[in-house]
C-alpha cells in the first residue's frame, strides 16, 4: 500500500533534494551491505526513481534497508545513508510501511556522528516528517542538529565580506539614492559597517534602501557585500520581511553561477535560512505544479 506523499512545497523539495543527495553520494557503501544481485535495484531506485520505492521495490529491499538503518555498528556511513532513502520515501508517498519513529527513537545520537551536511539533511528529513505527520516524534529536531553551518560562523563571514568594502565603493552603493540623501546613507552605511552590520539595527530606510537595491543588481560591483548584509539581517531576524526569500526567488540562478568563496558564503547563508527557520518560504505564491518545475533548491553541500 501507498501512502500519499506530502504536499509539494519548498520545504518538501529541498528536504527531499537533501536526502537525494545523501543517498546519491552514499550509493556504493549501502549497496555492499545489500545481496549483490541487489545493487541494480538499489541504483534505479536511487537515481531513476528519485528514492522512490514502488510496491515490487519494497517486497524486495525495504526490510533490507530497514536492517542496515538499524545496525549504526555494522557501519555509519551506510545506516546513514538507508536511513536517508527510508525517509525521502516517505515523504514522496513511496511504498515504504515503516514510520521510523523507533529509528528516531533509539538513534538520534547516531544521526549527530554524520557529518555536519548528512546530519543536517536527516535531522531536517525527521523534522520535516514530523511537521507533515508522516512520523509523530516525542522530541523534534531544533537549533544545531538542523543546520550545515553555525550560524555565528557565517555572521562573521558576512561581517568580514561587507566590511572588506573600500571607501570607494561604498560611495557607489550610496549613488543608488537620490542625489538628496546620498550623503545621509553613507553616513548611516558607515555606522552600520562599523556597528554590528544589521540593517534593521540602524532603522531599516538608511542604509537599508541602497544595500538592498544594490543586491538586486547582480552586476553592480558591491553586489557579493550588499548581499552579505541582507543575509546578515535576514539571519538576525530569520527573513521576517522575506527579502532573502524574494532574492532567492529572483536570482538563485547567479548565486549558483558565482564560482568564488563569495558564491559559496552566499549559498551557506541561503541553505542556512531554510535550516534555521521552518517557516522560510520562498516561492510561497507559487502553483505546485510550478514549483516541481521551475523552483530552485539550495545544493547540497558534499560530504
């Protein structure tokens, strides 16, 4: 029997994508724990089915799966990596029975052994679950255990990144104002670069106006420092004005287009946002069959 798979959302993408991931990047250690006249299966289900389990799959490997998400000692990296497939199965509505609430149960401290980004994407994958009942936990994932990066640690990377802009620069950041005001956002760019670089912090419209328009134009020279300062606000404040979740919407294209350590800081900003705040939505106008077709998930970071 199938279940119904949770109702499609950006959450539900980039939770699945996650997942895909880790099961993509574990494919070889899982497949040497199974029979070998299994590791076909196991790879269609993985990367043709998307870790999708139909009924025939399941009569045939789920209990298998099962068996090596539940012996950690028999090898981490291959439990995680089950354990990662059980899930997105059933979150996609696939063929697996089991809820895993008796894996969440008794191997919660051996999902926090993966690394930081197959950690994150269990972690998420369970709480995800959780929200869409898919599986009722007594105690719900939060704060470290769902996220890739600390979060103190990338506010000093975009601390580093905004403040790293030199006095010419900033000018030009401040030319995206009326002539007029010019001189009162500069001052207010500067106290805020000196302070602790959160827009909302030095009353929103000065310097908040020309950072934000700035960041808008992906060919304007303060563009990487204009972001860092909008993620650092939409950190502080978990996105409550969704500026981040709108830039995401318009321009995830050249985010994953930048091939510097600026790109790669963004992207670590962005997948933070989705890991600390459930409630991150972009794309939330969007129709499901739209969302499936042209929303743009945060890469999963290798392991």
């Amino acid at each position: 029997m199938r279940h119904a798979s949770v109702p499609i959302s950006f959450q539900t993408l980039q939770v699945v994508s996650d997942l895909r991931s880790v099961a993509a990047t574990g494919f070889g250690g899982l497949s040497e724990r199974l029979n070998a006249a299994h590791k076909p299966l196991l790879r269609k289900i993985i990367f043709d089915q998307k870790c999708v389990l139909s009924v025939s799959d399941a009569e045939t490997l789920h209990a298998d799966l099962l068996l090596v998400a539940a012996l950690p000692e028999k090898g981490l990296d291959s439990f995680l990596t089950a354990t990662a497939l059980l899930i997105a199965d059933r979150l996609q509505g696939g063929a697996g029975e089991d809820d895993l609430y008796w894996n969440w149960d008794a191997f919660q401290e051996h999902y926090r052994k993966g690394s930081s980004p197959i950690r994150a994407a269990l972690m998420n994958g369970f709480r995800w679950a959780h929200t869409t009942r898919r599986v009722n936990l007594e105690k719900v994932p939060e704060g470290r255990d769902l996220q890739t990066y600390d979060g103190d640690d990338l506010t000093r990377i975009f601390k580093v990144i905004a403040r790293s802009m030199p006095s010419e620069m900033r000018d030009l950041v401040c030319e995206a104002a009326p002539e007029e005001t010019r001189h009162v956002h500069r001052k207010a760019l500067e106290n805020c670069l000196e302070g602790s670089c959160i827009l909302s912090e030095y009353g929103g419209w000065f310097p908040g106006e020309v950072v934000e328009i700035v960041s808008l134009d992906p060919d304007h020279t303060a563009h990487s420092a204009c972001t860092a300062l909008v993620l650092l606000d939409s950190i502080a404040t978990r996105d409550a004005g969704g500026r981040m979740a709108f830039r995401w919407e318009e321009q995830s294209t050249r985010y994953l287009q930048m091939k510097s350590d600026l790109g790669t800081a963004i992207l670590a900003g962005v997948r933070h946002l989705h890991e600390m705040a459930m409630e991150w939505k972009p794309y939330s106008g969007w129709a499901p069959d739209t969302l499936v077709e042209k929303a743009v998930v945060v890469p999963f970071p290798k392991a």
